[in-house]
C-alpha cells in the first residue's frame, strides 16, 4: 500500500468488491449481514472476493450482533478455516458487561491469527474507557488500526476526541492509526485532514441508493478524489 491516505470500503460480495477496487480503494472490510451491523462471511465468499481483486481484505470476526464475544470456541474455529484458507488481515473488538475490553476473547482469536494484521472496530466507542482500553491492547501482536467515529452516536459527536487522540499518535496504546468510520461523510474530511487522520472507512456511503443496491464506482471514486485533494 502507498503512503497515500488510506480509503478502506465495506464489501459484502465480489460485485462490491471488484466496484471499490474499481473507484479507487486501497482496502476492504468483507462482512456479511449488515442487519447485524456485519457479521464473518462465509469461506466461499472470502474467497471469491479474493480472486477477484488484488487490494488487501480485512476479513471480520464476529458471528452475533453487538460487541460481546458470543461464541469464542467457534470464533475461534472460523479463524483458524479464514486463515487456511489465505485470509491475512482481520477485524475484532470484544467488550465485557461492563464495557471493559474481553481481553480473553481477543487473545484467543490473535493467537490463532499467527502475527497478522488486524483492526480494533468500533467496540472501542463503546468502551467505559477508551484511554484504558487502548493501554490494555497496546502490547498485543498485529494490532495496527482503530476503526472508530469518537463516539458511539458517529462523527459528528466524535470529532473532538478524533482530533485529540490523533493529537496523541506515537504515545503509548496510541501507535496505531486511526481509521475514521460510523457517520463519516465528505464534508468531514478538510477538518479531519487537517488533524493529520489519513485513514477513511466507508459503507453506506458507497451506497448511493441504500444497502440494499451495490457499491458504486462512482461514490468511491467520488471519495478517493476528496481524500486525495
């Protein structure tokens, strides 16, 4: 991947796919389900969409809607299958009752991801403490990226604590780079950018005309442009 800003798309099949890659994606999140707000695709759709393009895939584990870890011996399992069968990047974020992180249920799952790349998703803008959180998963292998709006209602609310934490990067727990996602539209990127965040994570927003329809070069392209400007 360049040094240029990082443009990340939600994809749920390989039209969505091949259209993102098409409008200038550097990278894509596979989920399936996004009734559950996206939920681990199946074996044959990972890799379909893997030889369709050639940008990197983020593949998600979770199997149940909302952030507890549900099922971690079948997380687990469905790990293991990813990567047997090429999987190398992933998606995760666990949260106690209480809104700590599941600290248990992450190490499980990273064990089995052997040293790969991963995102901490949005479970972090449900966390008690977001600070803490970060601490307790600064020393984990592969962690390299948190998806997050600021806040658990979107980016409107959130752009304060963005522009803090990016303010912070390099500090520790704070080393990995903010993907910015949940609520993101176009006219928030000058203020972003501005705060020196470089990574965008899209879905809806590709969407046009609603989940129900497929990524659209168009809307992609559209935001590559105005993340490259």
């Amino acid at each position: 991947m360049s040094n240029r800003a990082v443009l990340e798309v939600i994809a749920l099949d390989e039209g969505d796919a091949v259209a993102a890659q098409a409008g200038g994606a550097d990278r894509l999140e596979l989920v399936t389900d996004m009734a559950a707000d996206g939920l681990t695709p199946s074996l044959t759709g990972f890799r379909t969409i893997r030889a369709a393009v050639d940008i990197p895939l983020r593949v998600m584990l979770r199997l149940t809607d909302g952030f507890a870890a549900g099922d971690v011996d079948a997380l687990v399992a469905r790990a293991s299958e990813l990567r047997e069968a090429g999987a190398d990047e992933f998606v995760l974020g666990f949260l106690t009752a209480h809104g700590d992180v599941d600290l248990v249920a992450v190490e499980r799952l990273i064990a089995v991801l052997e040293g790969c790349r991963w995102t901490f998703h949005r479970a972090v803008d449900r966390a008690a403490d977001r600070d803490a959180l970060r601490k307790q998963l600064a020393d984990l292998p592969g962690l390299d990226t948190y998806l997050t709006a600021g806040a658990a209602t979107g980016v409107d609310d959130g752009l304060p604590v963005l522009k803090a934490e990016a303010a912070r990067a390099g500090e520790p727990g704070y080393e990995p780079r903010i993907l910015v996602g949940g609520g993101l539209r176009l006219d928030h990127l000058p203020g972003l950018r501005a705060a020196g965040l470089d990574a965008f994570h899209i879905g809806g927003a590709a969407r046009p005309n609603g989940w129900t329809h497929p990524v659209s070069t168009d809307a992609v392209r559209t935001w590559r442009e105005a993340i490259d400007a």
